[in-house]
C-alpha cells in the first residue's frame, strides 16, 4: 500500500500531536524532567521519544495509565504495545512513531536514554544557544 504525500503529511502531524499530548500530559500528572526528541529519518523504530521521570510506582502507573487515556480520547490513538512495569523502573508505550518512556530516577540514569537520542533534536523542552553551549 502506496501513502501519498498528504497522508503522510497528515500522519507526521498526528504523530507530533501525539508527542506533544504524551509530554503535557506527564506535566499535568506531575511527572518530571520530560523530554520530547526528534529523530526524523535517523531512527527506524519512531520519530518522536517522549522522556519523563515518575517518582513512585503509583505515580509512574499513574502517568502512564492517563497518556494512554489521552492518546485514546483525543487522537483515538491506542499503543502497539506496552512493556515495562512501574517496580521494574521503566514503562515503554510504543504508539505509531511515537515511544513514550516513563522512568523512575534510577532507571533513567541506569538506561540513560538522553544519550542514545542525543543523535535527535531536543523539541520540547527547547534548548536555548546558551544552555545548548554549556
């Protein structure tokens, strides 16, 4: 099956929107330091990771339970999968090009995602000349 160019414009909006959504939904859920990265073409698995830190595992069930509401309810977008468990330190929600990855502080530092993505542009929070320098 051929996509032409609007679909596939129109899919790269839905899945940006759904970055977006996953991010702002883990501030409303208090979740911390969160992350988006665009990875466009240099990565094959998705273009967007969304990255955010739980501090609990009721907290980070918690974050990942209302994403995934929100992905459905406002994008009608279900995951592909879902892996992880909150007391394993990390939660991996595999949307359409889009991984959100729920951390606790230990995981995130143990997996330390931000390297593997720094090949990415950081689009959310966005980096400033001077922090980008330091």
């Amino acid at each position: 099956m051929r996509i032409d160019e609007k679909e596939a414009q129109e899919f790269q909006e839905l899945t940006k929107k759904a970055a977006f959504l996953a991010a702002q939904t883990a501030e409303d859920r208090k979740a911390e330091d969160v992350i988006i990265y665009y990875l466009g073409n240099k990565s094959a698995i998705a273009d967007y990771h969304v990255l955010c830190t739980g501090f609990s595992e009721p907290h980070i069930k918690a974050v990942a339970n209302h994403i995934g509401k929100a992905l459905k309810e406002q994008l009608q977008l279900m995951p592909k999968g879902t892996d992880g468990k909150a007391e394993s330190q990390w939660i991996l929600m595999d949307y359409p090009n889009v991984i959100v990855h729920i951390f606790h502080p230990e995981g995130r530092q143990k997996y330390r995602m931000e390297e593997l993505l720094e090949q990415g542009t950081q689009i959310y929070p966005e980096v400033t000349e001077t922090e980008d320098s330091e």
